[in-house]
C-alpha cells in the first residue's frame, strides 16, 4: 500500500461540492505538488488529511491506517503541517515556537533543545543569533524558514503544505524551495505541497496532481503532465510558451546522449538536464560537446542539433 491512498473522497458544503471523488496515491519519501485555480478545493483536499476538516464521503489512509479510525491528537502528530504566513505564535521565541509539538509529546528537555538546534543550522539560522528572537525581529524568509522548522520538528512522516512560499519574493522563494528539497532529501520526508506557481510545482514535484473545480484532472510524473495532459486545461495550465524547455529541465542528459567520440574540446558532465547542458553550449558558443561521467571519463557525446530536435519533440 502507498504511504497515502485518497480513495473516492468528496466533500460538500451544504449543495456544494467542493471536492469531488478524488482519488489518488502518494508514495512514501516523494514530493506531491497539488496545482489548480483558486476555489478548486486543493487546501480542503489537504485538509481532510489531517481532518482539518471532516470527509463527507470516501476514505483516506495514512501508513495503511484509515484516518478516521487514529485518534485526532495522534493523526496530527504524525503529520506536520505547514502554512503561508507561517502561524508562527508571536509571544513565543523562535526556539519555544519549534519547541511546540515536541512539548506536547512531552519530550525531555535536553531531546528538545538538540533537535531545535539541529532544525536552525539545517535552516541556515544560527543558534546563538535566532533562538531567543521572537517572530516580529524576523524578516519574512526567515519566519517562513521557522515555520516549516516548526512543522518539522516532531520528525513527521508526513508534512502538508499550504501554499508555504507564497509570500515570499522570488529570489528568496527559490532559496526556500531549495532548502526544502535538501531537507526532505536529508529525512526522506514524504510531502504534500499546494501551490499556485506552476515553476515551484516542476521544481519541487516527484507528482504533480492537477484540480479543477473540486475534481482531480491528473496525477501523474511532471513529464507525463507535459507530454500527456489528460485534459485541455491540464495542458493550459502548464503553459505552452516555455513547455519545452520545461520538460528539458526534466530530462537527464545522461539518457539523451550520442555514443562518445573524439577530438570534442569541451566537455559537459552526465548530471545536466537538456535545458543546462542547452544553456552550457549556447554560453560556450559550441555545437557539439562530449559528456563526461563523475570520474571525468568520456561517456557520450552531445549536439545542439540533437538538444534541438529533442527539444521540438517536447
Ligand atoms: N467552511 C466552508 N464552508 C463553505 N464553503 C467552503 C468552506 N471552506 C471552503 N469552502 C469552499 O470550497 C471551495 C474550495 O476551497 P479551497 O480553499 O479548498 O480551494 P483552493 O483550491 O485551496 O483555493 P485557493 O487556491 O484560493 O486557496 C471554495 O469554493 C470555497 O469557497
């Protein structure tokens, strides 16, 4: 079974019904991003997982478990829960704001302060500087980094994420996505995370899952969702202008290549995308370069002609 099975979930408000049979999976240590327009139940969808708010109909299993069948106190615990705005508490300092969930679970105090101190340096906060600050004395990356700290702190096997980064600015956004995949890489942390930025769902996604107007459209690889959109609005909502070279930013190089050859005077590493090994040849000015493996032996080689055509086939 998935780490989580959302089998023929609807809810209704009143008439309304705001997320339709949706089913899905989420495999455990990946990054799920739900996308869609504002209104098409991606934040409720979520929130029934946590039982944020309750399931009208179907049912949602965490770790094989049915939701409905674990204690409220105990579902949460085991999922961490992030929000746009942070909701870090103003009156409490950075390290009592990480420190909340740990406390309840009533962890020794000297298990608390490792693991505040271990979630500051893996956020790039320093101890001695952050810790005692409160909220206010913060700048907005900084809140935003403590809030996800905070969600992470009672080692989660699950985080949900409502749009995390949206108010952030783009450069420190970045910084925060990466910082993300860092940590999520170092606990092998499985993710939820809804967005409205479809750069931030290609950055983040290992699945992207796709809404509109409470019913799930797609769920599938971000590759399949640019190759294969199941839908019309699937399709307009990954954009067409910059399609291509989004899905060459998704496409290893390593698997692209032409058998090596000799006599190439640049060399580019294996690891690339198409869309770096692309910008790579256009910076250097050359139409063909060999492709090298970690060991710096030659692997394959690489032309623009190649990275063109496949490109177009994009
Ligand atoms: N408590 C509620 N009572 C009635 N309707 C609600 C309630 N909560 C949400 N809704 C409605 O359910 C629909 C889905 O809301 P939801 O917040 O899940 O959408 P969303 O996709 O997350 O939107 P956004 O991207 O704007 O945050 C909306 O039309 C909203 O008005």
């Amino acid at each position: 079974m998935s780490m989580i099975e959302i089998s023929n979930v609807t809810k209704r408000y009143g008439a309304a019904t705001v997320v339709d049979k949706v089913s899905m999976k989420v495999e455990k240590g990946e990054i799920t991003v739900i996308v869609g327009t504002s209104g098409s139940g991606k934040s409720t969808l979520m929130r029934m997982i946590n039982r944020l708010v309750p399931i009208t109909e179907g049912e949602i299993f965490v770790g094989g478990q049915n939701v409905m069948d674990v204690e409220v106190t105990e579902l949460r615990r085991r999922i961490g829960y992030a929000i746009q705005g942070h909701g870090l508490f103003p009156h409490r300092t950075v390290a009592q704001n990480i420190a909340t969930v740990p406390q309840l679970l009533e962890w020794d105090s000297k298990r608390i302060a490792a693991r505040v101190e271990e979630l500051l340096g893996l956020f790039n906060l320093d101890p001695a500087e952050f810790a005692d600050k409160y909220p206010h004395q913060l700048s907005g990356g900084q809140q935003q980094r403590v809030g996800v700290a905070r969600a992470l702190a009672a080692e989660p096997e699950l985080l949900l994420m409502d749009e995390p980064f949206g108010a952030l600015d783009p450069v420190i956004r970045g910084k925060a996505q990466d910082d993300l995949l860092a940590i999520q890489k170092q606990f092998g942390t499985t993710i939820i995370l809804v967005t409205h930025d479809m750069d931030e769902a290609f950055h983040l996604g290992n699945q992207i899952a796709v809404m509109s107007q409470g019913r799930m459209l797609q769920c599938s690889t971000p590759e399949k969702i640019l190759t294969e959109p199941a839908d019309p609005f699937v399709q307009q909502l990954t954009g067409t202008s910059d399609r291509a070279l989004k899905l060459m930013s998704l496409l290893p190089l390593k698997e692209s290549m032409e058998p090596a050859k000799t006599g190439l005077a640049y060399a580019l590493p294996q690891s690339l995308s198409l869309r770096d090994a692309l910008a790579e040849m256009i910076w250097q000015g050359v139409d063909e370069a060999a492709v090298q493996d970690n060991a710096k032996a030659p692997v394959g080689s690489i032309s623009m002609s190649r990275l063109l055509e496949l490109g177009r086939k994009a």
